[in-house]
C-alpha cells in the first residue's frame, strides 16, 4: 500500500483527499492529513459574509469524507520535511513516513511594512486584524461591537467585501488603496469610477491613489492610520486586506525549487522532487496562479487522476470558468472573467464593446476573440453577468454582431438561457465544482430536500456559493414536480435563508 501524507486541510487538501479516495477504486493508498489549524475544513471564501453576519461561523465546515485509509491530524503543524528519509516532522517531533507528498500549505495574509506594525513576530497592535482565517472572521466581529470607526487597507475583491460587511455591522468605514483604480485586477478605469460611485452611495467612504504611511498606537490599542499625502483617519479597527503570500518555507527549507510558490510542472509534481507535489496557493504551476480556489480544486482533481491512473485528466484550466470573479459585497454588483482589468495586453484578435453608464451605476465590457467570450466585466447589471458567465465557461459561439451581448443590460428578458428552468440537463449549475442541473435534479429525486441536502450529495454551493439562488430554484421545481412534502420546503426555505444574499466568483 502506498503511503500518501498530505500537509494541509484547507479547502484545497481537504478536497484533494476526498477526490483521492473516490479515484482510488483499488484501495492502493493510505492517506495520513496534517492540518496546521485545529478544526476541519471550512468555506475560507465566505469569511467575509460573516463578516457581514449573512453567514455564521459553524455553517463554513466542509463535508469531510470518513474511509478506514484515511487519518486525519488537525492541530499539528509541520516544521520540516525529510527527503532524503521521506518523512515529514510535526511540531511535536513526530515522524510521518511518506512515499509521496502533497503540499497544500496555502498562503497567509500579507501585514504590509508599516510603521507601528513592527513588534514580535505575528502579533498586531489591539484593532489590527487581517481576514484569512477563521479565527481573524470572530475576532473582527468582536471587534465591531466596540469600533465606530474601521479603516480597509486595500481595495482587491477581499477588501471590498469586507468594507461592505462592516458596513453593515454599524461601522463608519473609509477604504485606503494605493492602486488608482479599486480591483485594477478586474476592473479599467471607467468600471472602478462607476464602483465607487456606488461605494459613496453606500456610505462607504474611500481614498483611491493615496497609500497608508503608518499605523497609529497608543497604549497598544489602535487610534488611527496617516496616509502618504499626510491625512489621518481615525480609527478603532484596521482590517489588513493588502494580499496573500503563498506558504513555501516548508519547501525552500527542504530543499524544493521556489519562487513565488513551490515550482512545479504540468502534472504538479515538483521541478526538484517527483515524489513531491503541490497544489493550491502554495504552488506555482507552467500557467500560473489565480489565488482563487476554483483553480485549486481544478488542480486536485488533476493529481487524483494522475495518482489513481484514471485516464486522461483536464489539462491546466482546459475546465473554464475558474477565473471568474463575483463580489460578495451588499449593493455593489461585480462580476469579472477571462480578459479584464486595467492591466490587459492589448491584442489585435480581441475586439472590445463596452457599455458605460456611469448615471445609472451600469458599466458593460466584453472582450471576443475567435467567435468566443474570452472576457467580460460587469458592474450593475446582473441578468447580462449571469448571461456572460454561462456563455464564457461553455464557450458558446457569440452572435455575428457582439454588439447583442450588451443588448440584455438595456433589455432583460424575463427568460434567459440562465433560467434553471430553461437550462439543459448537462448545463452547469456550479462552476466550482461542475456540477450539473442533472446532478441537481437527481440529488432530489433521491431525497434531497434542502440546499444541505443538495451539498452533501453533489458539493454544490460549497465553493463561492454564487449558485444558490439556482440551486434553491432547482429544489423547488424538482420538489414540486415529485410532490414533495411541506416538510422539505421548510427545510429549503431556512437554507435558502441562509445563503439567499450569497454573492461571488463562479459558484
């Protein structure tokens, strides 16, 4: 039997086993999981909607897959790697013997250098936090229940989303971003005016193209942060959302290829190590990373089918749709994919329309290259973003005139080829983890009667959860065409409850 250590229980290595386990149909591995943090696995990507109390802390846990091949060791962090003995040590001085290696060690939240962050190593002055973990979720809530005031550093995705959701906890917030645009990944020029425009009308107050300079303490609590052009901002809470550095020290110090993340090749074995592998936000891949998780799960399926021999698997990103952005934030409407942002090359095979609309909130973009949607930016138009996103990730031909893109921002109609009722049986509901209207529907059918229900069985809405309306949709209408009892519907009302405002990158 072949000893398989896995050193990560995120969102990624918890995902990786299960998908190991289901391809293993012989039994050949046995599975040993080192996980740094004490709980399971959890929705990482949802922190931010508990921040915004749309979610609550025990409804972040992952299904975690039971399997007498498999044990499972949270609360034990790794510190070394023994290639030459093939053990990995945990903090304890405990030996794992392995005859290959999984690295899913994910990133950790960046702390910017700024005066008055300086101190021992992990600890931040009373109000700082930043926003990776479980445990920086509760601690930002606790804190909203004394700050008045709140400072964002930064204005990526995360930010945004967390400006919002502390928003909506009472907090009069101001977003600092060095960068002169919000999300200059995703988002041009014209798209961020048109965002902030909708920030103001929030209450979210913000300072685009100035940086923080420093962190101002007094008796170790937080009192404010002084930006570059000299303004200061008063403050209770600080929320660090400047970026993520991918977790390779455990690499590097074994002796494994490094750059950004841990150096690995198409079949993400590492470049120095063919008994080593990597997956998530701690490796880099040929085609680079995306830091979202799609690409991550994208990756774990990859490595189960290399390991198990289960035929050809997808090459990198040959899935689509693991780039897609949507902002999980209260009143600000953004959904990115494919070619967008501020730093686009420019190519002559792409043509570019947009739609700008800055007095009704609404800014349209979409890029097509070879009579496919190869990207898209949309700000306040929802039914449009929906559209673009199915006809992205299924790289659905576009009309002769892609003019007719835009025409549903001016024009929705009340039946689009995004309406769970008119989709395809094989049309995909959850881009996360590619999972059908078919899949939905047949989960149902065998008893499924809540969105928990419908997770369990199929994974759906267990990512981004940007599907839930759909799935929510496709409970109902199955439930109702097999007479299901009221009994279900209540349970898929309080689901639907749960994550009815559930709002991000493709679900």
């Amino acid at each position: 039997m072949t000893r398989l250590v896995v050193v990560g229980n995120g969102m990624v290595g918890a995902r990786f086993v299960e998908d190991l386990l289901a391809a293993d149909r012989t039994g050949r591995y046995r599975v040993t999981v080192l996980g740094a943090e004490a709980c399971e696995p959890y929705n990482r990507v949802l922190l931010s909607e508990v921040v915004a109390g749309r979610y609550g802390v025990s409804t972040l846990t992952l299904p975690s897959p039971a399997n007498d091949r498999l044990a499972v060791h949270r609360g034990v962090p790794v510190t070394a790697i023994d290639r030459e003995d093939r053990a990995v040590v945990t903090a304890d001085g405990t030996r794992y013997r392995y005859d290959q290696l999984v690295l899913a060690t994910g990133s950790s939240a960046r702390i910017p250098p700024l005066a008055g962050l300086a101190g021992a190593p992990g600890v931040l002055p009373c109000g700082v936090h930043p926003l990776r973990t479980i445990d920086d979720a509760r601690e930002i809530v606790a804190a909203t229940l004394n700050a008045r005031r709140a400072v964002v550093l930064g204005a990526g995705v995360l930010g945004l989303e967390a400006a919002s959701g502390l928003t909506q906890r009472g907090c009069d917030v101001t977003v600092v971003h060095p960068a002169r645009g919000l999300m200059e990944r995703q988002l041009d020029a014209g798209a961020s005016r048109v965002v902030e425009s909708a920030m103001t009308g929030l209450g979210i107050d913000h300072r685009i193209g100035v940086g923080a300079e420093a962190v101002l303490v007094e008796d170790g609590a937080l009192r404010g942060v002084r930006l570059s052009d000299g303004e200061v901002l008063g403050a209770e809470l600080l929320v660090l959302a400047t970026g993520t550095t991918p977790n390779t020290s455990l690499a590097a110090a074994a002796g494994l290829p490094t750059d950004r993340g841990v150096l690995v090749d198409a079949t993400l074995a590492s470049v120095g190590d063919r008994r080593v592998f990597a997956v998530g936000d701690c490796a880099q891949p040929p085609e680079g990373g995306t830091g979202l998780v799609a690409q991550g799960w994208e990756q774990s399926r990859r490595l189960a089918a290399t390991l198990c021999g289960a035929g050809p698997s997808p090459a990198p990103g040959q899935a689509g749709g693991n780039d897609v952005v949507r902002l999980k934030a209260h009143g600000l409407d953004v959904v990115t994919m494919g070619v967008c942002g501020s730093r686009r090359e420019d190519d002559p095979a792409q043509r570019t329309l947009r739609l700008s609309d800055p007095d009704e909130g609404r800014h349209v973009e979409v890029v097509v290259s070879g009579g496919v949607l190869v990207g898209a930016t949309c700000v306040g138009a929802g039914q449009v973003a929906a559209d673009l996103v199915a006809a992205y990730t299924r790289r659905s031909p576009v009309p002769a005139d892609p003019a007719y893109l835009l025409l549903t921002a001016l024009a929705p109609s009340p039946h689009t080829a995004t309406d769970p009722a008119t989709m395809a049986d094989h049309a995909t509901v959850c881009r996360c983890n590619g999972v059908s209207k078919g899949d939905i529907t047949a989960s149902v059918h065998d008893g499924a009667a809540s969105v928990e229900d419908v997770a369990r069985a199929t994974r759906a809405t267990t990512g981004c959860g940007g599907c839930a309306d759909d799935v929510c949709a496709l409970i109902r209408g199955a439930s109702t065409s097999h007479q299901t009892q009221p009994s279900g519907e209540n349970r898929l009302t309080k689901g639907k409850q749960m994550i009815h405002s559930t709002e991000t990158a493709a679900g």
